[in-house]
C-alpha cells in the first residue's frame, strides 16, 4: 500500500464527517484493538507457554473452558476497565455482567463479546476469532438491570470481529458500510486493507455441521440435499467448507458469498449460538454488505433478546441463498 491508513486514522476521519461525534466510540474500538493485539501476541507464543490446554471448569454456556478463553476474556475485561464510558461487559465467558463503572458513575456504553470463537481449534493451530458489539445505553434508563442493555441487534452502534489466521484482521461496522484492517505486527498498527466491503447476492459455498444432521428438522434436510444436487444451470452443488470457527466461516462468506448454517435441532429449537454476541453483531457486518442474517423464520435484528446468553439459529450469508433456506423453512411454521 502506498499511502497505509491506520484503523485510528480511519475512525478518527469518520468522526470528522460525523458533527454530533464525541470520540466515545473512537476510545471504545482504540481498546477493542487494543485487546485484539494482546491476545495476536499470545497466540503467536500459544505453544511456548504454559497457555494451552483446559481449566477444568465449565461456563455458563455448559462447555470446557481453555486456557486460552480465560486469558483472552481477562484481557479484554481489563482493557475496558481503564474506561469511563463503557458501563457494562458481557461475555460469553462470563455468567453475570461484569459492571466496569461503579453505580455512582454514569457509563454510557455495553460491549457484548465473544472473546475466543472456535475453542476447538486451540490446540491444533486452527483459525481463531473474537467478536463484538457495542450498544448506547439510554440516558434515561441508567438504573441496574438488564432492560439496561438487552436491546435488538438493529440498535447497535458496532460490531464486528477481530479473525486470528494467517493474518489477523479486524472487520467492523458502524452503520455506514464495512471495512476491514488487517495487522501489521512490524509496526503494530491495524492497516486498512478493504472499505465499504459488499458480498455477492449468491454463492457456491455452505458452511454446516454435517455431523448434527440426524437432529435437523426435515427442512433443514431437505435444503442440504437440495444444494448438494447436480444442477449447472444454478450453480449446483454447493461447496462445503467449515472450519469448525464462526468467524472463519462467516469471513469466508464475506468475501466469497455463499452462505453459513447453524440451525436448530428438533430437541433444541433455540439453536446453540449466541444471539448479542455473535449472531447480531455478525449479522450486522454482513447486512451491511448486502446479505442476510436470519434465524430461518425471522431477522435477526429485530429478535428481543430475554437474557444476555440467550441462543438463536442462524442461518447468514448472500441474500439469495438465505432467501432460499426461508422457503425451504416456512413449511415447518404452519
């Protein structure tokens, strides 16, 4: 790149073409990044330390915590502790809230996130990820509880995610198109590498766990079968490429279109992911470059969350193919 623009000089451009910014929101991704270099240098030295392996306990979510989980919630709990605007983090590592200001103070901001997407990969040298999302909280409502921050993804102010492969890279949105920085650990600096990013209204790759098929509902079934069918004239059959890391996969579609799956199961409607922090805030990034986030039946964004950890299925990616998955679903709901 001849003339690098640094994500803080990107943030700092958007809020001079903004008149009612305040700089909060640049300080709130300044410690996002912030946190995201901190767990790129561990993973670089995952394997040198003693950072590998589980805990041996289980979080809220009923799953094995690893080391790495741990460490990379702490971060970027402590980053945000040296803030005086963001009043409150959830985190999937964390059962309850984690209040950053004290009541007498007035944060005016919630951050939702995923601090280690793909745990499973750990250990052998898979793609990783973190995922975030910011919320305003009101003004008139700063009394504790959860009305305070469980708010539709439809009213977030960011999100985004942070991809640990090859290269780490940071996308983000804010409402205003999608854009991706990618790290340059020489200078330590996250470079713009991609802006206003938009994905193609149809693909030729899917992204599911095929292993849970025996527990789908017959609408699920017979879209997987329907993709995998030999028909040149629209593109099939589908790839499948999963990874076994959200963000690696949802990344993929991004860029390439096609589409990511994690639907429910007969005995598990509600699905298994995370709907503030890492369904909304994906669908998001991904509405903003033209696709879809949907559970199957309905947009994400306009779900109500009931709790902080509350589960949804997802189906995101390239609005023509996830148009698609909504027929093959809407039988099921009569």
């Amino acid at each position: 790149m001849s003339n690098p623009v640094s994500l803080t000089e990107h943030i700092l451009d958007q809020q001079r073409l903004n008149p009612d910014a305040t700089g909060e929101f640049s300080t709130i991704m300044t410690q996002i990044v912030l946190g995201g270099k901190m767990i790129a240098q561990d993973l670089r030295q995952a394997g040198l330390l003693d950072i590998l392996g589980s805990t041996g306990d289980i979080n809220i979510q009923g799953e094995e915590v690893q080391k790495l989980d741990q460490r990379a919630n702490d971060t970027f709990v402590q980053v945000f502790e040296s803030s005086k605007i963001v009043r409150t983090v959830i985190s999937e590592e964390m059962e309850e809230p984690y209040t950053v200001i004290p009541a007498e103070r007035t944060g005016k901001y919630a951050v939702f996130f995923d601090p280690l997407d793909g745990s499973s990969n750990i250990d052998v040298n898979g793609p990783l990820g973190a995922i975030f999302s910011i919320h305003r909280l009101s003004p008139t409502n700063l009394e504790n509880g959860s009305s305070l921050y469980l708010k539709p993804g439809h009213e977030q102010v960011a999100g985004g995610y942070i991809l640990f492969g090859a290269s780490t890279i940071l996308v983000y949105t804010c409402g205003d198109g999608v854009h991706q920085f990618t790290l340059n650990p020489g200078i330590g600096e996250f470079l713009l590498s991609g802006s206003n990013i938009k994905m193609p209204a149809r693909g030729k790759i899917y992204s599911v766990n095929e292993g849970n098929r025996q527990k789908w509902s017959n609408g699920v079934k017979k879209y997987i079968d329907h993709i995998q069918e030999v028909d040149v004239e629209t593109g099939r059959p589908y790839s499948l490429r999963y990874t076994g890391c959200l963000v690696a996969d949802v990344h993929r579609v991004l860029f390439k279109g096609g589409l990511y799956l994690y639907p429910g199961e007969v005995n598990k409607p509600e699905g298994k992911l995370r709907l503030m922090y890492e369904a909304a805030p994906l669908t998001f990034v991904i509405e903003q470059a033209g696709g879809i986030g949907s559970t199957g039946y309905e947009r994400i964004q306009n779900i109500q969350p009931k709790t902080p950890h509350q589960r949804v299925p997802l189906v995101i990616g390239s609005r023509e193919d996830v148009e698609l998955v909504e027929k093959f679903l809407k039988p099921e709901m009569s």
